[in-house]
C-alpha cells in the first residue's frame, strides 16, 4: 500500500470516529430538542388554559364595568370654581356643548391627591352656558362642610348609584338635626344667661335696697328707703328713735320730780291747814 492509501485510509478512520461522536451528539441534542418540545407543548397547554381563563375574566370584569357605568351615567373631569362656599354655589368648565341644560342634576366628586376622590353631593345647573355653568348645592350647606372645598379639577358625574345618595341623604339629615338641636340648646343656653343675668340684677337690686348702693333713686321726693336702702333708713330710725326715748325719759324724770314737788308742797300745806286756829262752831237752834 502505498503513502496514499495509507493516508486516505487514516483519514476515512479519523471521519468514521468522528462520524460515531457527532452521531452520538446529534442524538443526544435531538433529544433534548425533543424534551424541550414537549415541556412547551405542555406550557403551551397550560398557558393556553390560564389565557382562556384569564380572557374569561376579563370579559367578565368589562361586563361588570359597563354594568357599573350605567349606574353612574355621563362622566367628566373638569376644572371647578367654588365661588361662594357659604352658599354651595360652584362654577365648572360645563355647559350645553357638553349635553348640560339648565335644572340638571349633577354629582361633584373632589379629585385628591394620588388619584383620590371624595362626594361632595348633588348639584343642580342654574345657569348653563355654551362652556361653563353654575352650580347650586341641592341641599342645606353646613360651613363645616364647605371649608375644605377647593377650586381644582372635580369629576362630574350625571347618575350615582342609589345606595350612595341615599347614604348621603341620611347623613345630611343626621347633621341637619344635630345643628338643629344644637341651634336649640344655643338659644336655651342664651336665654338661662340671661335668667342668670336679670337675677343677677335684681341681686343687686335687692342688696342695694337693704345696704343702699347706686342702684337707688335719687329723687329727693321719694322716701328715704328708696333712695338710702333699708338698713340705713332702720338706722337712722334707730337713732331717732332712741333720741326720742332720751327725750321722754328726760320728760318723766321731770314730770316725776314736779310731781313729787307738789306731793310735798300739798303736805306742807295740810301742815299749815292743822297749826291755823280752829273756829269756834255754832250752837245748834232747838226747836
């Protein structure tokens, strides 16, 4: 055999082993492949279940949405005016361009931050314009509730779910009875205050007229209880009258002494009668 041949010989060896070992790894990579494959069908099984489901779901969350809109009618994101919070009036960039007509209900939601809303409450169009409209509040606005109304976007909606206003409505009632009660216990209180007040001054009243104060009348015409109080007056009859006693006793002492003085002159002269000379008495006449 010549150089050749042994060459050639040598090189169909060398591919024959290669051939076996690329063999052997075209298998082993085809049946990896084919591992593969068949977790994929089975991912794509299950994936294929779960999209089916989740389509499911999503058409059944759409349908609940649109039933949900029904419920809440037309919807806008405007900017709002309050213009007069003490009132309830607002003014929104809203108007018959917008299918609004004077006398339409509408239910203001204040957007917060992060996306936020709160109810506001009802709303009615008194004035409609091509692109703005004014607002009335529908019901009685406490100040409480107005102070945290803002001028900034509000979301406007034609229709709310019943269970909404209703709730509303309830506690709109339950303030409206509570100011009301409170309104009454205000004018209670106002009217004990002044109880305590006029009792107050007919305290005065009653002390100045038994110690005298500024209260009093000064008309000089007047009694002096009337215009010195009652204990001054007492006094000054006190004093008065013990004058008036020291002036009658004074007076008895001096009615007893006169009297004592003619008691004695009275003896002395039954004294002087008795030491006179006696009269001789007449004889009697016989008959």
């Amino acid at each position: 055999m010549n150089v050749w041949g042994k060459v050639f010989a040598v090189l169909v060896v060398l591919a024959a082993i290669a051939n076996t070992f690329l063999t052997a790894k075209l298998i082993q990579v085809r049946n990896s492949y084919a591992a593969k494959a068949k977790g994929f069908e089975t991912k794509y099984d299950t994936a294929r279940a779960k999209l089916q489901e989740v389509r499911r779901q999503a058409e059944q969350l759409r349908n609940e949405w649109e039933a949900t809109e029904r419920d809440w009618g037309l919807r806008w994101v405007v900017n709002t005016q309050v213009t007069n919070a003490a009132t309830g009036q607002l003014a929104v960039d809203l108007g018959t361009n917008h299918r609004l007509k004077d006398q339409q209900l509408l239910h203001g939601f204040e957007v917060l931050g992060e996306g936020q809303t709160v109810y506001r409450g009802a709303f009615v169009v008194t004035t409609a314009q091509a692109d703005r409209s004014a607002l009335q509040a529908t019901w009685r606005v406490r100040p409480e509730d107005a102070q945290t109304w803002q001028s900034t976007r509000w979301r406007w909606r034609t229709m709310i779910p019943s269970g909404y206003s209703k709730r509303f409505d309830e506690q709109a009632m339950a303030f409206s009875l509570l100011d009301e009660t409170l309104a009454d216990r205000r004018a209670t209180l106002q009217i004990q205050e002044q109880l305590i007040r006029n009792a107050q001054q007919q305290r005065k009243r009653r002390i100045a007229e038994l110690l005298g104060g500024e209260e009093l009348s000064t008309e000089e015409s007047l009694p002096p209880e009337y215009t010195q109080g009652l204990a001054a007056t007492l006094a000054t009859t006190e004093e008065e009258r013990n004058k008036v006693i020291v002036e009658i006793d004074d007076l008895r002492r001096r009615v007893r002494q006169a009297r004592d003085a003619v008691r004695r002159l009275q003896q002395q002269n039954e004294q002087l009668v008795l030491k006179l000379p006696q009269p001789v008495s007449a004889v009697s006449r016989r008959d």
